[in-house]
C-alpha cells in the first residue's frame, strides 16, 4: 500500500500558477510496491507531478513509474545500483541521476541529492563516512542560500531515522548538514522498516520531516500561507 502524507511548503514561488494546488511528490526507493503494477491505483494517485527515486530500484522500473505518470523523473543510486541493469540498455529508460551533492531545480522546488550508503565493503555508491563528510563541506555554501530544500538521499542521517547496524546506519555529514541547512523535508531508503525494527516511516529534527520511503510514498505539499 503507498503511504501518503501532506506537508506545509513554507515557499510560495513553488506554487506560482497553480491555482493553490499541492505538489504532488510519488517518492520511491528499495522495495518495488506491487501496487503501483495496477492502474487503478495509479489513477486513484493521479495527478502526480514528480517521480522521486531514493536508490536501490531497477532502472526499468523507475522508468514504468515516470511513464506511468507522465511526469519527470529525479533519482539518486543507492549501494546496489550498479553492475546489471545498470550497465546495458535498461539505463536508457532513465534520466541520467541527479548530480551527487548539487542543488537541483524542479517545477519550483530546490532539490539537493546524494548518492550512495556506508561503506560495507569496496564498491561503487559506497562511501567512508570521511568521503561523505568532503561531498557534504563542498554542498554545504551552494546549498545555504536561495530558500528551502528538499534533500534527496539513499542513506539517511547518522541517529536520526536510520537503523543501528553499521550497513544501514546513516552519516554524520548528513546530521551535520541537517542541523545547518533545516530543510522543511528530507527524503531516503536504504534502512527498511523491518531492518530498523518499527512501523514508522518518519522522524522529526527540529524544523525537518524526515520520510524513509521504502515502497512508495505520495507526499502532498501544500502552501503555507
């Protein structure tokens, strides 16, 4: 079943003629949601505006859901997506990913990504936390400025919505980056709710939800004002 939650977007210039209609995010990572295989549940989610993939997903499967849809596509990797499908013509189904630790604009919103999880073992999209921490420091004054993010990542922030083993335990970049930059919404994967032992996929630090998105989630973003 696809999640769904609504959040106030404290910028007005991403609703600029729109009628007062929310942005309607569908934020997937990890998990394929089998739901999403019928079109009458893809008709009841409509209309979405963005396809969000927050790692570990086939590239043949992001493309059905932006086709689906008829709507961009924006992506981070996570650990397992690299070898396979990732490297013959199943890749043309998609976008290229989202710059790693750049801001990106959408339809409105400021998106800042980041590939990847910690290191396990040596691996493409597998980082030191010292590797995350230079990606995070040279962000961090590109992403400070200009109004509020949306940050878009496969691992989540060190002790905040992540799982305590060390294959799924998040950054302390992230933390780090959190805690300055307080984006109103941060979204990732890679720690299922099984792994993290609990049924809630949200967290609260400060002014910032936090959504892992395991499966597929509909985020609803509405005008503060």
């Amino acid at each position: 079943m696809t999640d769904r939650l609504r959040l106030l977007w404290p910028d007005p210039a991403a609703f600029a003629g729109r009628d007062g209609r929310p942005i309607r995010l569908l934020a997937v990572s990890d998990e394929v949601d089998p739901a999403l295989e019928q079109a009458a549940t893809r008709r009841a989610l409509s209309p979405i505006d963005l396809v969000l993939g927050a790692g570990d997903l086939e590239p043949s499967y992001l493309g059905f859901l932006a086709d689906a849809f008829g709507v961009p596509l924006l992506y981070v990797r996570g650990n397992h997506d690299v070898g396979g499908a990732w490297d013959n013509a199943e890749r043309e189904h998609v976008p290229e990913a989202l710059a790693d630790g750049r801001v990106h604009e959408e339809q409105g919103l400021r998106l800042l990504a980041f590939w990847g999880a910690r290191t396990v073992r040596s691996a493409a999209q597998q980082l030191s936390g010292t590797a995350m921490w230079r990606k995070a420091l040279r962000a961090w004054p590109g992403a400070s400025v200009q109004g509020p993010l949306l940050v878009l990542t496969h691992a989540a922030p060190r002790g905040v919505n992540d799982a305590p083993d060390h294959a799924h335990r998040g950054f302390a970049a992230f933390r780090w980056l959190l805690d300055r930059l307080a984006p109103p919404l941060w979204l990732h994967g890679h720690a299922t709710l099984v792994q993290r032992g609990i049924t809630a996929r949200t967290a609260r630090r400060n002014g910032t939800l936090l959504v892992n998105v395991t499966g597929a989630t509909l985020l609803e973003l509405e005008p503060a004002g």
